[in-house]
C-alpha cells in the first residue's frame, strides 16, 4: 500500500458556476419531483485515474459472492468489497453481508474520498462500495440503493475507472392507489407507462463521477447492463453516507 498520490486540483462544482473550465465542467438533470443526477465527465484527469486503476486492480482484495436474487442463489456478476468507517451497522444487501474493510487499510481511497468530499460539500461519507466488472459479461442488474441504514434520501457519489460502460436510470413505476377507484381497468394495467423523460443513459467515462442524489433512490432504479463486445476492465466506487 505505498502507492502516494500527488494532490489533485480537482475544481469544486459550484452549484452558481456550472461550466467554469473544461476540468470543472458539470452536468446536471432534473429527474423531477425532487430526485436529480450530476455528472461530472473529468472529476480526476486521466492519467492519474490510470494510477487509481492498477493501484485499485491489484490491491483490493475483491471477492465474488453468492447472493439471493428474487430467492435463487446465484454467483454476482461483478467482483466486489466493501469498506466503511469503524462502528457502523453492517450493510445487507440480496441476502449477503460483505466485510467491511477500514479506510486506512487502503490510503488511495482515503484521498479520493477526500477529493469528491471537496467537489460535493456538505457531505460526510463513510462507506464504500466497489465493483470491479472484468468483462462485458459483468453487470448489475436494476435496483436501487434504497437500504434504510442510508436514509430516505440519500446522496451517492459515483466515481469510474478503465472501460467505458453505460449506467441507465429508469423511473419506478408509479402505481394508483388501490383504495382509489378509476375506471375498473384491472390493477396491473394501472400502472403509469413509461416515457421517453422516465429513462436516462450516461456512458461513465474513465476519470468521471455521478452523483445521484435527492429521491432519486426512492424513484428511479439503475443498473450498469451486459455488453457483448467489451472485454476490458472498468473499476467503480460508490461512496455512501450510513446513518449511526
Ligand atoms: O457500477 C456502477 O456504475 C453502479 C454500481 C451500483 O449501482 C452499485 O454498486 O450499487
Ligand atoms: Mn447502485
């Protein structure tokens, strides 16, 4: 773990300078209804992410566990770890509890933990995520990171390395309350269609960061798909505040 890295200036994204610079340079979409996405295509200039990359590809220790999907076992279809600050209540997910690691075991992390602390002010995160996705045959499939010990609106900060991969976002169905009386279609055809403004696309380049933030959890699901004709690595990291 000797791997030190030089201070990067990355540019904070002011909310009332959106597009200063190239480096700088922001995007953010309204998903509606309180939920909204920033993209940030150069968070961390290329070749240090290249750095990041084989610092994060040999040194974390990934495994790939068995998790419980819609009650099947099945092997995930990504490598993963988890790190988080000392004291927290485990993360759960899919019927599977991953260890959590400490951010001093991996000091890199601490300093891009730093870095997105910089550009996203106001946020204390203190878990991590990671997902390694060896192939176009990796993926995660739609979910959302609704967990509780995340609270009712969480902000995530998404942080990509190596191969570029499409993230989708698609809103969740909203459905008619059943104690509301329409016009005697059946319930399952009640459920609002989808629309072109319902689902987004971002290709995560090398070096970017998505935030995801306000009800975005709460109402939109993601998931990064399969991909026949990629075969390079892509690394990412999901930076997450636990509640205690
Ligand atoms: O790899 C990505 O871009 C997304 C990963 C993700 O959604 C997750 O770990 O919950
Ligand atoms: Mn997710």
């Amino acid at each position: 773990m000797s791997l030190r890295l030089r201070t990067l200036s990355v540019n904070p994204t002011s909310p009332a300078n959106p597009e200063n610079d190239t480096a700088g340079k922001q995007t953010r979409f309204d998903l509606g209804n309180g939920s909204e996405v920033l993209y940030v295509p150069r968070f961390l200039p290329s070749d240090k992410s290249w750095e990041l990359f084989d610092y994060l590809d040999s040194h974390i220790p990934w495994t790939r566990p068995t998790i419980r999907v819609f009650g099947r076992s099945c092997v995930q279809p990504r490598d993963t770890c988890y790190v988080a600050s000392a004291g927290l209540p485990d993360l759960v997910y899919s019927g599977y509890s991953p260890r959590a690691y400490l951010w001093d075991e991996f000091p890199p992390l601490k300093e891009i933990l730093e870095m997105v602390h910089k550009a996203l002010p106001g946020n204390r995160f203190n878990s991590l995520l990671l997902n390694r996705y060896k192939g176009g045959n990796d993926y995660v499939g739609w979910h959302s990171d609704d967990e509780k010990l995340y609270g009712s609106a969480p902000e995530i900060a998404s942080v990509s390395f190596g191969c570029e991969r499409e993230f989708f976002l698609k809103k969740k169905p909203s459905k008619i309350s059943h104690a509301v009386r329409t016009d005697g279609e059946p319930a399952s055809k009640r459920a609002r269609k989808n629309t072109d403004s319902d689902q987004r696309s971002f290709m995560l380049k090398h070096g970017s960061m998505l935030v995801m933030r306000g009800y975005t959890q709460r109402d939109w699901i993601h998931s990064v798909p399969k991909r026949a004709k990629v075969e390079a690595v892509r690394i990412n990291l999901t930076f997450r505040h636990v509640l205690s």
